[in-house]
C-alpha cells in the first residue's frame, strides 16, 4: 500500500510539474502577445495622430527698402516664416504668393455681406516662388526657416495685401494660407522731403 501511494503520490507530482510548465509556458506567450500588441497600438497611435503630421506654424512679414537713384519704386522684402512643431521634415513643393493694392482710394470697395475690404489692383499674380532646379523647400523638426522673395512695389501705393499659401501634400488638397496687410513704407528722406 505503501509503494502504491507513493506511486501515486509521483504520478500526480510529475502530472503538476508538466501543467505548471504548460501554465507557465501559456502565461509567457499571453504575455508576448501583449508586448507585441502594445507596440503595434503605440505604432498606430504615432501614425494616427498629429504626431506623425505636418505641423506648420506660418506667417508673413514684409520689410520695404528704398533705392537711392529711383524715385518711384520701393523694394520689398516678403518674409514667410515657417516653424515646424511637429516630429517630422516637411517639404514645401508649391509655396506661393500674391500680391494686391487698393485700386482707388477716393473709393474703397468691399464686399457685401461681409464688407471685408477689396485690393482689387494685381501688383503680383498668384505664382510658386519655388525654384525649379530645387523642387521643395524643406523645414525640419524644431526648426524656425524664412524664406525671402524679393519684388518692386510702386511708391504710389500706401497699403499692400500680400496672401500667400503652401499644401500639406502634392495633390492641393490641404492648403494652409495667411493673408496680411502691411503700410508701404517710404524711407526717412522721402519723409523728411514731404
């Protein structure tokens, strides 16, 4: 009786130990699948969100620099400044500008409904400021970037409306533009000779 329980005794030992190993072994590969699955949910989570995106802080300035031997004309420097706040570079294919004046002054113009007020006198048309042999600018992550186009803009002219824009992607589905108005600023002597 007593080699027959110790017999059993050993079979129920060595029948624990081998379910103790498939638990373990079970508890081991559960635990790998959730590793994986944390990780592939933290890969979709970076992709889905903002994290992963074009993040673009845009404006424009404009700064206006007078010629010495020309008494009609100014020259302005457009600045559109970009700062990329997200994690990733952003490449501008198609940034453009366009710049407007006000047509008459004795008589402004505005729109109905929402009177916003009208520059209905083209200085400069709606064109990319890319450089063909470039192809894109670039900004990359944590980086402020300014990019200059310089034009002649008429003394005459007191205010100028300079809009200008750039896509998230190739196809100019999501635009992203700024608009401002700046003061045709003439140099001190112009000034002073007033």
């Amino acid at each position: 009786m007593l080699n027959l329980s110790n017999s059993l005794r050993s079979r129920v030992l060595d029948t624990w130990e081998m379910d103790a190993e498939k638990i373990k072994l079970w508890i081991e590969t559960i635990s790998h699948l959730f590793s994986i699955l944390a990780i592939g949910a933290a890969a979709w989570w970076f992709f889905r969100t903002t994290k992963s995106k074009p993040r673009i802080q845009f404006d424009i300035d404009c700064k206006f620099l007078s010629l010495t031997k020309n008494d009609n004309d100014l020259i302005a420097e457009l600045q559109f400044i970009f700062e990329n706040k997200g994690f990733i570079e952003h490449r501008l294919y198609n940034l453009t500008v366009s710049i407007h004046a006000v047509e008459s002054e004795k008589h402004l113009k505005e729109k109905a409904g929402t009177r916003e007020f009208l520059f209905l006198k083209t200085l400069l048309p709606n064109v990319s400021i890319v450089p063909k042999k470039y192809g894109f600018y670039f900004v990359r992550p944590g980086v402020r970037q300014i990019i200059t186009h310089i034009i002649r803009v008429p003394k005459a002219e007191s205010i100028i409306r300079v809009t200008a824009g750039f896509d998230y992607n190739r196809s100019g589905k999501y635009p992203h533009t700024s608009r401002r108005v700046f003061e045709v600023h003439q140099s001190s002597q112009d000034i002073l000779a007033l």
